[in-house]
C-alpha cells in the first residue's frame, strides 16, 4: 500500500501563487506516475497534472502555463507550484499516484482546500 499526505493548501488573493507538497510512504518503490486532481463544488473531479517517474509532465487545459509539476524521488514527494491563481482555482487538491502494488492500483490522498479570493 501506499499513503500520501498534501500539504501547503490554504487562502490566496487572486493572482498570487501557492505550493502544494505530497510525500508518500509505504511501498514507495512501487510509485510509478504522481499527480494531482481537483474537485470544485459541484464539478467533477478534474485533472491538474501529472509527472511520471523519469519526469515527463502531463497538464489540465486550464492550468498550462500558471502550474509546474516536479517531483523529487530521493524525498517520495511531488510539487504543484501555482501561479497566477483566479477564482476558478479554488477547489480540494488531491494528490494521486499509480503504484505496481499487484496490480497497478491508484491512490489518493485526503485533499487540502485551496481557495482563491477575487
């Protein structure tokens, strides 16, 4: 099995930047692709971005080019490094893995709120 916990979620005015951390633990060696989801009030949830163990990057459309997506394998953990954040950022942040746990199984996180005031 594998656990993941975000971090850095929080209040941010319209046009400043925030980092989300995920570190894993567990059955670590098994982490193949990280990334993170997020779900709005009443929306489903939706694609952030994705990093995969050697590093190629995968962006939702709508946060091309305001997020960044790294990941640090030494440490068991991803980033999300957000800029230029509107309004319609504000949403839970999920953090997400695929593991070769036999078999290839997803797993979560709990989420951490981000909000962004106008």
């Amino acid at each position: 099995q594998v656990q993941l916990v975000e971090s850095g979620g929080g209040l941010v005015q319209a046009g400043g930047s925030l980092r989300l951390s995920c570190a894993a633990s567990g059955r670590i060696f098994s982490i193949k692709a990280m990334g993170w989801y997020r779900q709005a009030p009443g929306k489903q949830r939706e694609l952030v971005a994705v990093i995969s163990r050697s590093g190629g990057t995968n962006y939702g459309g709508s946060v091309k080019g305001r997020f960044t997506i790294s990941r640090d394998n030494a440490k068991n953990t991803v980033y999300l490094q957000m800029s230029s954040l509107n309004p319609e950022d504000t949403a839970v942040y999920y953090c997400q893995c695929t593991a070769d746990t036999g078999p290839i199984a997803a797993y979560w996180g709990q989420g951490t709120q981000v909000t962004v005031s106008s």
